[in-house]
C-alpha cells in the first residue's frame, strides 16, 4: 500500500524559504515527520507555488511532489474548496491506484480548506487526518462521529437557494446535457435553465462570447426536447451570401433569378418537425430580419419566386457573440425580431467567469485529443505538467473552450515527449489582439487600399468599445474617447452608422 500526503500550500508554508522565517511550514513539517511516497499539493497561488515546490524538494527526502493549482474565486467558498479538494483526492487515487492510504493536512490553509478535509475524510475518501504547529509538532487528529450525507448536503449548499430553485420540477436525468463540462455556479445556472427551456416548443435565444460552446448547448436542447428524433439543422447565418440569404433560409423556385435552374427547398422547410439553429444571428442584414420575423410569426414561409405560402412547424434557437439589447438600441437589429426570438435567453458565460472550469475541461479536452491521435504514427498519450497547469489557470482565454482546446492541440503536437510543460504552453498560446494591431499598421497599400476604410475601420471599433464599457452611456464613454461632450459623441456614431450602412441617413 502506498501512502500519500494530500494538503493546501498555506501562507505559512510560502513565508519558509525566506531568510530569517522560524520553522519550516506546515507542510514540509508534514513530510519530514511522516513516511509518504507523494505528496499533492493544491494551491492558489501562481510563480510562488512554483517557487515553493522547488524549495520543498530539498525536505521531502525524495518524495515524489505534484502540484495542483485551483483558481478558486475566494478559498473560503465551500463548494469551490469542496470540489477542488475532490478531484485532488481523485486525481491521487487515478495516479497511484486503489491500493492507497491517503492523509488529509488541515493545518495549512483556510478554515474552510480544514473543514472539506474532515468531510472528505468521514463520507468518500477515508483518511487519516493530521495537523502540524511549532509547539506540538506533527500529530494525528481524532474526530470521534461519523458525518451524514444530509449535513454535508446543507452544508455546502448554495445560501441564496437559487440553484435549487431552478432545479424543481427537473426530469431526473438529463444524459443530453453531459457532454457541456462544468461545475461553476454560472454554468450551473444555464444548464438548469436549458433543462426546463427543452421540453417547450419556444424560441431560444443563447448570448456569449465567440467559443463558449453555444451550439453545443443547442444541440442539448433539441436532444432533451420533444423533436428529438427529427433534425437538428445549423445554419450559419454570417455565412450567408448577402444576395441569397432569402433563398437559403426559404427556398426558391425554379427562374425566380439568374441561377435559379430548379426548385429549392430552404432551411426552414428542410429543420420541419425539428430544430433550426440559427448561428450569429446578429449578422444577418435588416431586409432579411424582416423576412424572419414573418415567418415565426405566421408559421409559413413563401419561397422567391413564389406565390403561396408554405407552412412549417420547425423550433427555432437563435445564438450570437453579440448582446442583442445594444443592437437594436444601435439600431442594427430590429426590436420586434428581438422580443420574438428571446422566449427564453441563455447567456453563456465566458471562460474566464467560470471559476473551476479550466481544470475540468482541460482534462476532458487532453484527453479527447489523445484518444482522437492515438492511430497517430509517433505520437505520446500526453499529460500536463504543474507549470503547464500553471500557466493554463493564468491565461485569460478570449477565444473561449475553442481556444483552450486549439491551444491544447498545438501543445500536444509540439511537445515532444509525454509531459506538456509550462513553455510549451506558453508557446502555443497567440496573441491575437497582437497580431490584429500589426494588422493595422502593415496592410499592403494599392490593390484596393482606401485609407478612408481603415479609418472608420478603426473609429467604429474604439466607438463600439466604449460604448460597451460605459454600458451605452453616452456622457462616460464620450470621456472615455477623450471627445468633448455626449453631443460630440453622438455626431460620431451618426456618422459611422450612416457610413456602414446600419441607419438610414
């Protein structure tokens, strides 16, 4: 049997290596006074950590030392502290196998991390528990009851019962919705309003960044709904050729224009019985907005070209990276279409909200990419490093899971032996901001080039930004332009909006 020591790196532990700090923290005290084969050691600290594990190797008397960072919004949050010390007592158990005795440390950390100890150590995961201080030493903790699964439940129950609000009333399975990886408060939300949404015919609008997962979320709502047997149909909708967008969502008839050598069903007739998934659609043009909504609203849809109406029954879930509010406040989204399609709005947060997450999905991701390369010549089933962790808990994501996954993948691709490290993550991490701003300055000139373009370009940006900032207040965000008034202000939307084409001059 193999023993392992499972703690928190506590203040106290990384005050030890300075010069001048009396003792030696929590932890090393803990392994030098105990007989372990490994040591994992979650953390919420970044370089620190690093640092201390470093320091530590010199009184582990060989034991072999992991790292675990867990981004925790705050470490007295039980279920945060709770779920991280978890996967942690998993992660040993899948590392060293069944054959293992675990101890659990209390003395570094908050009292919240000392408290989840205790409960791990009297329900899942039986262990000894110890604790360490410079006047007693190393000593073994007796707590003499067992702890209910009803206690533990109300404990780390979430206070404001919203969660559990939203749960009442749910199938009590939900298979559809096991491929969305989460355990963040924010997702738990969406994915319990998803639940209750699916059964119902309604329209559904999901708002969030690009590569949050919206489509996936999606197909879970067709998949959990009364139309699952029939199609699930996405349509992309800032892919649509300008021209045809008409035709392709409604279908044509053969002559109705140049090109049009025969009959052609649109989407809507095509999703009949079933879903339509409505992608980005913040992009499609005002003509065809208007179009849109007298389909929902008269469940029929009439062909280019021809003169009777079609009838379909087709569920309609809408999604886009934009928020659909400020559209049509700037006048580039029609109101009514709006209030149409948001029955029921999902907003998916972005990953950088989801406190948690990062270790979840990138575990589920690696573990995709290796078993999707595995037919790979030369390749290495690939793990992840602590600095490698390190740096993925660190990185602020703006492309969301897709970027995490497509960083994941180069990593992996790059690296050439079995452990990812933290500098072939940061190596396969871009910098796209960056290369749009070389973008700007380095566009070839001729061929098209109108400097006039890249300047209202630019305008637009910095005007939509600020905008979105000063939540659409228009005397904040003139101060955030440096502009001398709201007035000023206002002439420069005008302007950009007549110029794009989004208002009528």
């Amino acid at each position: 049997m193999r023993n392992i020591l499972i703690s928190w790196i506590g203040h106290a532990d990384l005050k030890a290596p300075g010069e001048g700090v009396d003792g030696i923290g929590p932890v090393a005290k803990a392994l030098e006074a105990g007989t372990y084969d490994a040591a994992f050691l979650l953390t919420t600290y970044g370089d620190e950590a690093m640092r201390y594990r470093d320091w530590l190797e010199g009184h582990a008397n060989g034991i072999s030392l992991e790292l675990l960072p867990e981004p925790l919004t705050s470490p007295t949050d039980f279920g945060e502290v709770y779920t991280a010390a978890k996967r942690a007592c998993e992660r040993a158990r899948a590392a060293v196998g069944p054959d293992v005795a675990l101890t659990f440390h209390l003395s570094a950390g908050t009292p919240a991390m000392s408290a989840v100890w205790v409960i791990l150590a009297k329900t899942r995961f039986p262990a000894t528990i110890i604790q360490s201080s410079e006047e007693h030493g190393v000593s073994t903790v007796s707590v003499p009851f067992d702890i209910s699964a009803d206690f533990v439940s109300d404990l780390l129950r979430q206070p404001d019962r919203k969660l559990e609000r939203l749960s009442a009333g749910l199938p009590p399975e939900a298979p559809e919705f096991d491929e969305i990886i989460h355990h963040s408060p924010a997702m738990q939300e969406v994915v319990l309003r998803a639940r209750r949404v699916a059964p119902y015919s309604v329209p559904v609008l999901i708002e969030g960044e690009t590569g949050t997962g919206k489509e996936l979320l999606a197909r879970a709502i067709h998949q959990s709904s009364l139309r699952r047997k029939n199609q699930f149909f996405p349509v992309n909708c800032g892919a649509l050729p300008e021209g045809l967008v008409e035709s392709e969502l409604f279908g044509h008839k053969k002559g109705a224009f140049s090109g049009a050598y025969t009959d052609r069903e649109g989407h809507f007739e095509t999703a009949h019985g079933g879903t339509l998934f409505l992608d980005e659609i913040g992009e499609l043009p005002l003509p065809a907005q208007t179009k849109l909504l007298r389909v929902l609203q008269e469940k029929a849809v009439q062909p280019v070209g021809a003169s009777a109406k079609r009838p379909v029954d087709v569920r309609v879930i809408a999604a886009t990276n934009r928020t659909l509010t400020k559209e049509v406040a700037r006048g580039r989204f029609r109101e009514d279409l709006f209030y149409r399609l948001a029955v029921a709005v999902l907003k998916l947060p972005p990953l950088r909200e989801r406190a948690g997450d990062i270790g979840l999905l990138t575990d589920h991701l690696l573990e995709g990419i290796n078993n999707d390369s595995a037919e790979v010549p030369g390749y290495r089933s690939k793990n992840l490093s602590a600095s490698a962790r390190n740096v993925l808990s660190q990185h602020r994501w703006p492309g969301n899971i897709r970027e995490l996954q497509n960083t994941l993948m180069r990593a992996a691709i790059w690296s050439a032996g079995d452990t990812i490290t933290g500098e072939d993550l940061r190596g396969a991490l871009l910098s796209a901001t960056g290369e749009r701003e070389r973008d700007v300055w380095n566009r070839p000139l001729g061929g098209g080039f109108s400097i006039e373009a890249l300047l209202a370009e630019v305008t637009r940006h910095y005007l939509d930004r600020a905008m979105t900032e000063a939540g659409d207040n228009k005397a904040k965000a003139a101060r955030l332009l440096g502009l001398g008034s709201p007035q000023v202000l206002s002439n420069w939307l005008k302007k950009t909006r007549r110029n794009d084409g989004t208002v009528s001059a």
